[in-house]
C-alpha cells in the first residue's frame, strides 16, 4: 500500500512537522569504501534525537518506515536512511505538512535535490559528487563533516 500522507491526522502530521523544524536533522554523510568504485557511499538521512522515546514512536507509526534505535547515554533516536522510504514516506510527508522555519525549508530543499541527484545515480560519477558537495555545504549552517571537500574530491 503506498503511503499518502493525506491519511494522517493533520492535528499530528502538523505537530510532527513542527517537531521536526526544531529538533529533526536531513543530512547527507559521506563513508569510505574500499568496494566502490569512486571509493565513496553517499547516503540521505532524516533523523530526530530525544530522551522521551513517545514523540519519536509517532514518527515512525506515522511515517510507516525507520528504525528505532536507543543510545548508551540513554537519548532515543528515529531514524530513516533508506533511500525509497525518504522518497516514497519522507518527503512526501515533509512537502505535505511542511516547515515554519527558512532554515529548515532550505536543509530540507537542498537534500530533496541531492536525494533526486542519488536516486538518478549522480553520486557514482565524480561530478555528481562534486554537485552533492556543492548543495550540501549550503546545508545544516556548514555543520560538522567527518570528511573534508578536499579529501572526498581525492578519493573520486
């Protein structure tokens, strides 16, 4: 069954969403890999963190995709970094019921294009990966990068 979230409450998908402008994260990440080919795994995430698991637990009954997970400092995180479940139950949720803050529209439109860019198979070639980078920079205030530009340029 496809997911439309058109179905969900909008008294919750509303509340979610506003919950996901404060405290919800889209990221793009960056492994090592000896097995790819341009040596690099790009991979799309939405993830929310909190202590209180409830709220996170609507996130996943809601969306009908992610995982669980619980920390060893005791913070619970929802997590989706699959890449049909952020095309076909993620995004279409988010551009459901949207965002209230500029700065979550833009993170959250940067990484609908690089997920687009993911999806056509751009991330394998080394100017996807350079096009991935160049959106992603302008993503999450710069945020922290396990990996700099110049060490993923080199390995591509």
């Amino acid at each position: 069954m496809k997911f439309n979230p058109k179905k969900i409450p909008p008294k919750i998908g509303y509340y979610l969403a506003g919950f996901a402008d404060g405290e919800g994260s889209f990221n793009i990440t960056f492994r090592k890999r000896d097995d790819y080919i341009n040596q690099w795994k790009v991979s799309a995430c939405f993830n929310v963190s909190q202590k209180d698991p409830v709220i996170l637990c609507l996130f996943k009954k809601h969306l009908k995709c992610g995982i669980m997970r619980r920390r060893q400092d005791g913070i619970w995180y929802y997590e989706v970094n699959n890449l049909n479940s952020i095309l076909e139950n993620v995004i279409p949720f988010f551009d459901h019921f949207g965002f209230l803050s500029a700065r979550k529209k833009n993170d959250f439109s940067k990484f609908k294009k690089i997920v687009y860019l993911i999806k056509e198979g751009k991330h394998l070639t080394g100017e996807g990966i350079k096009e991935i980078l160049n959106i992603r920079d302008k993503m999450n205030n710069g945020g922290k990068r396990k990996y700099s530009e110049e060490e993923i340029l080199k390995g591509i």
